[in-house]
C-alpha cells in the first residue's frame, strides 16, 4: 500500500510502470522542436470531422490507439480510464471513451489534467483493484479560441503575453511491469490564488500553484532540485516560469534554473512559431510528456523525473463576473531503476 511521507505526498509501494504512450498533434506542433515526438500528426485542422469539438475527439482516440499499440494491448484490456479536456463537460473525453468502451473517471485540473490523471492512476493501481489504467488528455486550438476566448472568424489578436492552446493529445497506459518509467511518488495540489485576472498572463497565475507544490514536495520527500534530471511544469510559458524561478529563488532559496523546463516552451519555438509566450492547454503537457519525456525515460537518458501538471481554473464565464484565477500543480515522480 501507498505510505504517506510528510504532510501530502504518497510513496508508491508498487511503482506503476508506464507500459506504452504515444502522443499526436497538428501541423503547428510538427512544425516545433519536438515534430519529431508525435505518433501522428494531422496536418487538417479539423481532422477530417464537421466541427473543432469533435476534432479533439478523434485526437483522444488517436492518441490512444498509439498508445494501446504501445503497450500491447487492447481497449478490453484496460480496468479503468482517468482523463479529460478543456471543452464543456470534458465532452471530448466522453465521446471518445464512448467508442472505446473503457471505464470512465473523468478528471478537470484544466491544464493539469494529465499530471491529475497519471497520480490519480497509479494510486488505482496501488490499490490492488486494477491491473491496467489508461490515461489520456488532450485540446484544441481552434475548441478553446471559441470557447474562451472568440471564435477564429472574429479575427481577434493576442497580446505577446498570451500562450498558444495545442492541439495535441497524449495517452500513457500504466501496469506492472520489470521494466519502464516508473511512477514512484505523487503529490495533489492546493488551490492557489494571487488575485491574477488577465486570462492573458495564465503563466503568471500558476506560477505560484508550481512553486507551492515543488515546496512541499521537497520538503516531504527531503530532496533538491538538484537530484532531479528535469523538474518539468506543465505550462507556464516564458512569462510562468521566470516567476516560477524567482518565486523558488525567493521564498525558497533555491536555485532551480538548472533543472527546471516547462512543457509550454518545449513544444514550439516562440522566437520562430506564432506562440506567443509559449504552448497552454490540457494537450500541451500530456504531449511533451508522452513523446518526449517518457521514451527519454524509457532509454535511460534520463533517470528521474518530476512532472508538476499547472493548470488554470477559469471557466469561460468566471473572468466576466469579476473572478480572479485560481491555479493547481499536481507532482508525478518518474524513476527508472539503474
């Protein structure tokens, strides 16, 4: 069984492995630093579907028949699905697992789903109640433009603060196994809110949520920054993560540049690519995570990990009534054993 260490992070007793992800994106994504990563990519925007929501749809189920192939195995062979999506009701995540027939949990931490998802998994796991769990999260340029902001026909422009939602998916199955990443600790967030209202500057909303789970972390587990190869946040983009190092830096004393990349400035090229700060959205994380990170773990260059999920949790109807932005940050520990 899972043993609490310190006030809120659980040490994993069977360590879930990952036994197969894959991740799949658009022809944006392909065109940045990590084309390389995806399973598939689509080059047609609504891939091949009537409307941008059913779009993200077929990218969920893409990215899980990778990464069922990755794994080997089948949608029969998986106990329980833990996922979700930025569109209404997780809708994207609900007709997808509509046709692969998977138990569903649906999960929302906004961009922090998957890091929610994968925690939330290994503890299922860590159970003894089921044996495989999926997990998968993805979004939509074009699905959250018209859900949070306007739709693309308005023509609107964003300011260079702003982040670039992807369009991308990405999918882990998790099991036993004697080899792989394994997930050794995770740790939940708390709801962190600085009174940060500019939908805008999300970057600098969740900044805090990362530094306040990455602080407890630490202390629970009486680690460094520098006993991790990367200590990898999930969005903050170039804005996020400055004041990420400077909130470590201050409160903290540490000195966390060295270790620390974010999935929202991996995955495109800001200086090159119209991204403004950076990548955002569930799918940002998930597929960094899935085609970069994981198969870097897999093949031993990297050894161990710490995965902090941020998400910002605005609706599409809380900046309207006046509403600040709530963050979270959820931590997943990956090891490889030597």
């Amino acid at each position: 069984m899972a043993k609490r260490i310190g006030r809120g992070t659980a040490e994993l007793t069977c360590r879930p492995a990952i036994l197969g992800q894959a991740a799949v994106g658009g022809q944006t994504e392909k065109d940045g630093p990590l084309g390389h990563a995806f399973a598939e990519i689509f080059a047609e925007a609504r891939l091949g579907e009537k409307c941008w929501e059913m779009s993200e749809t077929r990218l969920q189920q893409a990215a899980m028949r990778h990464a069922l192939t990755s794994a080997g195995c089948t949608a029969q062979g998986v106990d329980l699905h833990l996922g979700g999506d930025l569109i209404n009701q997780c809708s994207a995540t609900d007709f997808a697992l509509r046709e692969l027939g998977i138990p569903l949990s649906g999960l929302f931490s906004a961009c922090g789903t998957f890091a929610q998802a994968l925690a939330m998994g290994a503890l299922a796991l860590e159970s003894g109640a089921f044996t495989r769990v999926s997990a998968c999260a993805s979004s939509h340029f074009c699905a959250a433009e018209k859900q949070f902001r306007f739709p693309l026909e308005f023509g609107g422009q964003a300011p260079p603060t702003a982040q670039r939602t992807a369009t991308a998916a990405g999918a882990a199955i998790l099991g036993q196994s004697a080899s792989g990443p394994r997930i050794s600790r995770v740790i939940f967030g708390k709801v962190t809110d600085l009174g940060v209202k500019n939908a805008n500057e999300m970057g600098a909303a969740m900044a805090p949520a990362a530094w306040d789970t990455l602080r407890r972390f630490l202390e629970d587990t009486d680690t460094k920054p520098g006993d991790f190869d990367v200590i990898l946040t999930g969005d903050l983009g170039e804005i996020g993560s400055l004041l990420l190092c400077e909130l470590a830096q201050a409160e903290g004393g540490l000195d966390i540049s060295g270790a620390h990349k974010d999935c929202g400035l991996l995955l495109y090229d800001t200086k090159a690519q119209d991204a403004g700060a950076g990548g955002s959205g569930v799918g940002c994380s998930a597929a960094v995570l899935c085609g970069e990170i994981l198969p870097a773990l897999r093949a031993g260059a990297l050894r161990r990990v710490l995965f902090l999920g941020t998400g910002a949790l605005l609706s599409a109807i809380s900046p309207l009534q006046g509403e600040s932005i709530p963050a979270i940050a959820h931590g997943v520990e990956f090891t490889v054993d030597n």
